[in-house]
C-alpha cells in the first residue's frame, strides 16, 4: 500500500471470510520486540514463517463502533482505551465489542474520524450561527449546543440509571459521615449492627463493581475504614475514640495482611522476571497440544500438584501467567483461570504447606504431616476431578490455540535456565526456610526476591538493553490496585473477627447444627464468602485438643471444606481474589459460570472423606448413615438457621 494503510483486518482461510483479529503498527512493534529477544537463528526464524494470526489483537479484544454511531463517540471510545484503529461494524456490544452475528464494515482510525468531526454540521460555525440568531458571539453559540447535547444524553434512560445510582451512592455517602460525626447514641448501642450492615453494602459494592462503575479496591478501601471507625468509636464500652487495645489489634492486623500483602507482591515480581527471560519455556516447551480439553486437564493437574509444594496463591500467579501465553482468547482465558483457582485451592489442602488453613491448624497441632497427606489425598483429587468435569463441558474446541503466543518448542538460552531454576528454587524454599528458621513466609519471599534482583543484576551488568529485564521492570507492570484491594479486603474481615462477630458465628452453628460434620461443610460454604483464615481461627478457638486430638476427623474435615469451599466464590480464597486482580475477572461472572462446578467438587471431595474415613475407622454402615439420617433431619431447619 506503499505506506498509505496502516492497519489490517486477518480473516480465516477457510473461504468463510470470519475476522480474527486487527493487525495494527502496534502489533508489528510487539512482533518486532518479540523476535529481537529471541535467543537463537532459528527461534528468531520462525517468526517469519509463523502465520499473522499468531501476532494479531484477537477478534474479542477489538474494539468496534457501529455505523450508526457519531464520531464523537468514535473519539471517546478511542480515547477511553487508547487505540488509534476502530473496527466498523453493523452491530455491536454495549461495551463496543463484535457480536458473534456482526458483519464487519471497514476500519478507520483517528484521522478519518477526526476529518469527519470538522465537516460535522452540528459544530460548523454557519450551522450554529443560523440555529442561535440571538448569540452572536461564536463562543455562546457553542456553549448552547454542548448544553442542548447533555440534555439529549440526560434523557437516555441508560444515563438516567446511571444518574440515579451516582445521587444515590452521594446521599448514602453524606447520611454515613452524618451518622458518625454525630455521634450517635443508635449507632453507639447497635455498633454489630453498623458492622454488619458496612460490610454487606461493601461486598454489594465490589460484587456489582461493573453496574456501579466503581473500582473494587476504592471500596475495599472505604469499607475497612468504615469498620475499624465503627469497631473503635462505638462497638462494646468505647468513648467515642479509640483506645489502646484497638489501636494494638490494628498493628496486629495490617501486621498479618502486610505479611500476605509482601508475599503477594514478592511472589509476582519473581514471576514476572522469570518470565521476562522466557525461563517458561521450561514448562511451555512440554505442552505441545492444540486441543483445548486437553491443556484444561493437563494444566488442572499440573496446578493441583504443584499447589501442594508451593502454596496455593504462588502457583495462581504462575499459572495465570502462563495462561497468558497458551490460551489467546479472553473468554477462554478466564475460565482456564478459574480452574486454576480449584485446582490450587484443592491441591493445597493435602500438604501442610500448601494452604494457609492448612498451615494454621499443622502449627497448631490440629494436624500433623503423614495423616494429612495420606487421609486429604484422594478427597483433595475427587474435588478437583469433579469440578473439572463439570466445567471442561464448556470449553468448545475451535482451533484457538493456533493464535497461542507461544513459539515452536526450541532450547531455552543459558541465561534463562539460570533464572527460570533460581526462581523456582526461591518459591521452594520458602516452606523450608520459614520451617527451619521460624520466621514469616514473606520474609523467605522477599528474600528470594532480593537473590533474583541481585542475580539479573549480575546477567545484565554494563547491557543498556538489558533493562527491561531487570527487577525495576518487573515491579512497574504489577498491579497495585489489585493489591491494595487484597489490603482492603483483609483488614475488613480482621475487625469482625477481633470485633467477636465471627467467633460468634461460629458458636451459634455449633448450638443450631446436628453433627460437626455437617459444621465443617458449612464453615466450607461460608468461607466461600468469607475469608477461610479467621473462620479457621475461630473454630480453633471453639474446639480444645484435649477433647479433639490430633488428626482428629473434625479437623481434617475443616482443613478439607474451608480449603476447597473458597473455590465456590471469586472472593472466597487469597486464589480467587490473586485472579480477580490478575485478569479482572467480575464477581458475577465466576459466580454464573464457575460456581456450580466448584461446588459438585467440594461435595464430591467431602463424601469421597466421609466414605474414605468410614472404611478406615469406623466401618461404612457406622459412619456414613448417621451423618446421611442426621442431615436429613437437619434440612427442613435449614432455612430458618440461614
């Protein structure tokens, strides 16, 4: 086109003429970025024998406008995502993506829309001059038509809804400052109340995050510092400021949430620089398939077993960013990470190190090493085998993963062995290093951390071109507010738990359900929506040793159902919220697809336990019947104990 286009449509082969992505300048520089790193001739060569399909921005990732549309509102929506090409369409979504059914038009990009915005009528100073005779002043003629413009948008209804949830949210926000700077007697005898009721518009607000168009992390945010307000002014015998027991149980809580925060943000910085040196190739090079069922398989187990000798967030991390390279479409992309998030909080409940729950009750001596790997094993694979089962039914063979960004299997060079197997050994070694010295895990993680920064340090000593691939630019692509919403999160659930409510809870399904088994799965469902940690901690609490010993069922059963029965919900387990950060995965979403399956494996997993414990201890007839008759009889009072 001798420089006259700077943008093409691909299109499939197959004489069908379906659009499969936009290749843009953009995706040429990532092209030529991709195969400047490469580490040999031939890796670089097979770049340009690869088909433009693998390069290309996926169909579901463009952005299109339909041709009905303004140009204004091409510029916005060029503005709002950064692009420079938009996709014309007949029709298309709400959040301006292709339909299955669109018929593609064209492309034009921010020239043409631009050129289109300057003949438009509407702004031509001879249009608005013949429509306000009276304003002779060109500047008052404008202001009148962007007036009489807002009007028409105000009396879209979809702008109206909008309006009302903005005013609401305002009065709601004025009538709770109001509330507290009052000083209000209510509010000082029904503080468990205002707790409760905080903690329920915080969740309403983060699950609804994609309606209320606010940033779930604003409202993590917001929520615990409404709860730590109302737990240190008003709650029990305080005076209306905090005192010096709540003030050390809020250095005791962000203590134990920045441990988790450290990790966190250790623990994907060594990601990232493992894989800014490629060292997955380690892993990638393995998995050679093209079908869809099969990667879901293979990467469910491959996350299973390595969830049990790391911990379950470290591995979500890894995988998620491995997915990013094996599964090119966006859709298919999430549902592979919420198996992701089964497969690791299943796999993490049979080791003592590999989920947090796990680990709290190991330290305390609830359980003990051989027990827990050998009576959690099948039950944790029965939950995982299950769920699977049960989602891989909507993953459709299609031939995407011809689009993977992986490319041909080739030796990984020496510089990416060398950090691919030191980052690997720094995940290791956190379990043995916390183990043998008794201090934190995210003291281990950062110190792994720091071995990593001084080891590329060392590889790209004096390599201006070596930048990118060092600690400093790893740390620049993490994702901040997914980490500060983990903070928010966390310290929410910490002041009902320092508050009693959630000791409180857990003693009143100690006095309404029939058997501590049928407890155990319930602590599990409710972990789903509350943090396992302190649901954990409280049933500790409830429960002495000398009355349940060690490797006793009840607390095998407790490490099984609130390990897998966060899995049930996004926001249920330290996994699920790692995703909702990592590929920003709604709430609504894994609840519509995701859920249902979790929950056919974290029944599965607690009857393949029941029967399993049965058989070794007490006979089949002797322990699973009474459980069977006791459950029936509870389940008529179920919906008055909810």
């Amino acid at each position: 086109a001798e420089g006259g286009v700077d943008v093409a449509l691909v299109c499939d082969d197959d004489g069908g003429g379906d659009v499969l992505g936009i290749f843009t300048e953009t995706d040429y520089i990532k092209f030529s970025t991709r195969r400047a790193a490469s580490q040999t001739e031939e890796e670089s060569a097979s770049f340009i024998v690869s088909p433009v399909s693998r390069f290309v921005t996926p169909a579901d990732q463009i952005v299109a406008i339909a041709m009905s549309d303004t140009a204004n509102k091409a510029i916005a929506a060029m503005q709002d995502i950064s692009v420079r090409h938009l996709v014309l369409a007949d029709k298309v979504s709400a959040d301006n993506k292709l339909l299955p059914d669109s018929k593609v038009r064209g492309v034009i990009n921010m020239q043409d829309v631009m050129s289109l915005v300057q003949q438009d009528e509407r702004l031509s100073l001879v249009s608005l001059s013949q429509k306000y005779p009276g304003l002779g002043n060109p500047m008052d003629q404008m202001k009148e038509q962007l007036r009489s413009d807002a009007n028409a948008l105000a009396r879209n209804p979809e702008t109206a809804k909008k309006d009302v949830i903005r005013i609401g949210t305002g009065v709601l926000a004025l009538a709770t400052v109001g509330l507290f700077l009052s000083q209000s007697q209510w509010l000082h005898e029904h503080a468990d109340l205002a707790m409760i009721a905080t903690f329920v518009l915080g969740y309403v607000g983060i699950i609804f995050e994609e309606v209320f168009e606010f940033n779930k992390a604003a409202i993590a945010m917001l929520m615990n510092t409404a709860l730590w307000t109302i737990y240190a002014d008003y709650y029990g015998s305080s005076a209306g400021t905090a005192s010096e027991t709540v003030l050390e149980q809020l250095k005791e809580q962000l203590s134990e949430v920045s441990d988790i925060c450290f990790f966190l943000l250790a623990a994907s910085t060594i990601v990232e620089v493992v894989d800014a040196h490629q060292g997955f190739k380690v892993v990638t090079n393995l998995i050679t398939t093209k079908s869809k069922k099969t990667l879901f398989w293979t990467i469910g187990f491959l996350t299973f077993f390595l969830s049990a000798i790391l911990n379950n967030l470290t591995v979500t991390i890894v995988m998620v960013s491995l997915l990013r390279k094996l599964v090119p479409r966006e859709d298919d992309r999430r549902l592979f990470g919420a198996m992701v998030v089964v497969a690791a909080n299943a796999g993490g409940v049979w080791t003592p190190i590999g989920d947090v729950t796990t680990t709290m009750l190991w330290i305390n001596n609830q359980l003990s090493t051989i027990p827990t790997v050998t009576e959690l094993f099948l039950p944790s694979v029965v939950c995982l085998v299950g769920s699977l089962a049960f989602l891989v039914n909507q993953v459709e063979e299609d031939g995407s993963l011809e689009a993977s960004s992986l490319p041909e299997p080739s030796e990984l060079a020496p510089r990416g062995q060398y950090v691919f197997w030191s980052g690997i050994a720094s995940l290791l070694a956190v379990p043995i290093f916390s183990e043998l010295t008794g201090l934190p895990p995210y003291v281990a993680m950062l110190t792994g951390l720091g071995a990593m920064w001084t080891l590329t340090d060392i590889i790209h000593m004096g390599e201006k071109e070596g930048e990118g691939l060092r600690v400093p630019a790893a740390l620049s692509k993490l994702d901040t507010s997914g980490i500060l919403f983990f903070l928010g999160i966390l310290m929410s659930i910490g002041v009902l738990d320092k508050s009693g409510l959630l000791k409180d809870l857990a003693i009143f399904l100690n006095e309404n359900l029939p058997s501590q088994d049928i407890i155990a799965t319930v602590i599990g469902i409710a972990s789903a929506l509350i943090d396992n940690v302190p649901l954990v901690a409280a049933t500790m609490g409830m429960y002495d040793l000398a009355d349940y010993g060690t490797d006793d069922k009840l607390w095998q059963l407790i490490a099984l159902c609130a390990g897998t029965g966060g899995s049930i919900l996004i926001i249920g387990s330290a996994s699920g919220v790692a995703l909702m950060g990592l590929e920003k995965i709604d709430f609504l979403w894994y609840a519509k697809n995701v859920s249902i399956g979790a929950a056919v494996g974290y029944f599965a997993g607690i009857a393949a336990y029941l029967a399993q414990n049965a058989l070794l201890h007490g006979g089949l007839m002797g322990g699973i019947v009474p459980q069977a008759v006791a459950a029936v009889d509870f389940v008529p009072t179920l919906p008055g104990v909810m």
